[in-house]
C-alpha cells in the first residue's frame, strides 16, 4: 500500500508515556536484535512455539524485509532516557488471497502496558483498509495476555480442534 513504509502515529500508554508506533525499516536489524535479546525464553516460545536462541541471516532478511502488501510489520519505539529503543512489533502475512496471519511480540518489561492492543489496532485497521476478509492467529492455550488482545478485537476459535494450539478467526469484511 503506498505510504506505509512512512506510517507513524503516536500513542500513549497506560503509564502514560508516549509511544511511536510505526512501520519496521530495514534500518532496524541492532535495535530489533537488541529488543530480541530482552524477550525471555517464555515469551520468546509463546511467539515462535519452539525454543529460541537465535535467528539465522535467513529468518532475519525474511523479518526485515518488508513489503507492506503481503506483510506488514509495525514496531512500536519508546523512549529509554533520550534513546529510542524497539519495545514490541506486530505484523502480518498474507499466507492466501484475503487471508493473512498476525502474531505480535512485546519485551517482558514493557508488557501489560497496552502495546499489544495498540499493535492490534494499527494492523486491524491497515488489513481492513488493504482489503483483507480475515486475520488468523495460533496462540499457545495458556498464553492468556494474547487471548485476550485477541477476544477484544473479536477474534474467534476456529471449529477445528486442537489441543497444542488455539487456532484464532477476526472476519473483517
Ligand atoms: C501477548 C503480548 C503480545 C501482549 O502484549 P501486551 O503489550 O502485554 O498486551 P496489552 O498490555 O495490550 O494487553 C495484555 C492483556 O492481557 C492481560 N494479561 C497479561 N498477562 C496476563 C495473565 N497472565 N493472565 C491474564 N491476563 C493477562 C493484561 O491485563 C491485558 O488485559 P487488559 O487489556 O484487559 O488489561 C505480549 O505479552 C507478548 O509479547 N508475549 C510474548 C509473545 C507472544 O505471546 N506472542 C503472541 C504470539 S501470537
């Protein structure tokens, strides 16, 4: 979509301090390793549902480089003491015609403050407006936090059953 690699809108959190929501630049690779690198081990398995050390130069390309068509990704920089720092991201991929998957990522310290929902919000509006009909999610069953970012925006369980994972449907159109 054009003009979203430029998106950038500021927000407030529940502590009020302010924060940047926008569009992840190939720029960012130290600052997204670095928010990496303050993810713990849980959070960092309830995104990828594996154990995470690292990431390889190939899964790093495929997370930075962005098209804003068929996956957008929005980060979301706070201010540490005069330097911006990368306290979450979301995005999505559009895996077939209509349909993309959303996962997010928030760093220990900064969750529960409302980036999850801010995140949410931005991508339901950019699918919605890019004309997607629906937003897909597979969340662990006792990640609770995202469950609920999820139920909020009206997400769904699919009918389909299955015990490791909760497979999530947001119908947008
Ligand atoms: C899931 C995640 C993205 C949410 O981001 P966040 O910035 O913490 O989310 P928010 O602050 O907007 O909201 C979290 C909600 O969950 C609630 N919550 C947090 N921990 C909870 C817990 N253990 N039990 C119940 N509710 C919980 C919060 O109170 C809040 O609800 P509220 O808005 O009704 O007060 C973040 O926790 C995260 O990155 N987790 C690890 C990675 C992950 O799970 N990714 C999801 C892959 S799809």
């Amino acid at each position: 979509m054009a003009g979203l690699a430029d998106y950038s809108v500021v927000e407030r959190l529940r502590d009020g301090r302010t924060v940047e929501i926008r569009a992840l630049r190939p720029q960012d690779r130290a600052e997204m390793l670095a928010a990496i690198g303050r993810t713990s081990t849980q959070s960092l398995r309830r995104r990828f549902f594996a154990p995470k050390k690292g990431f390889s130069e190939q899964e790093m390309a495929f997370f930075l480089n962005i098209d804003f068509e068929n996956h957008v990704a929005l980060v979301a920089q706070i201010d540490e003491d005069g330097r911006p720092a990368i306290a979450g991201g979301g995005r999505y991929i559009v895996v077939r015609p209509g349909q993309a998957e959303i996962a997010f990522m928030v760093v220990d310290a900064y969750q529960g403050q409302g980036i999850g929902t801010i995140l949410m919000r931005h991508l339901a509006v950019l699918a919605r407006d890019a004309g997607l009909k629906e937003l897909i999610a597979e969340v662990l069953p006792e990640n609770t936090a995202m469950l609920k970012v999820f139920k909020k925006f009206g997400f769904r369980p699919d009918s389909k059953r299955d015990p490791q994972v909760a497979h999530l449907t947001l119908q947008l159109v």
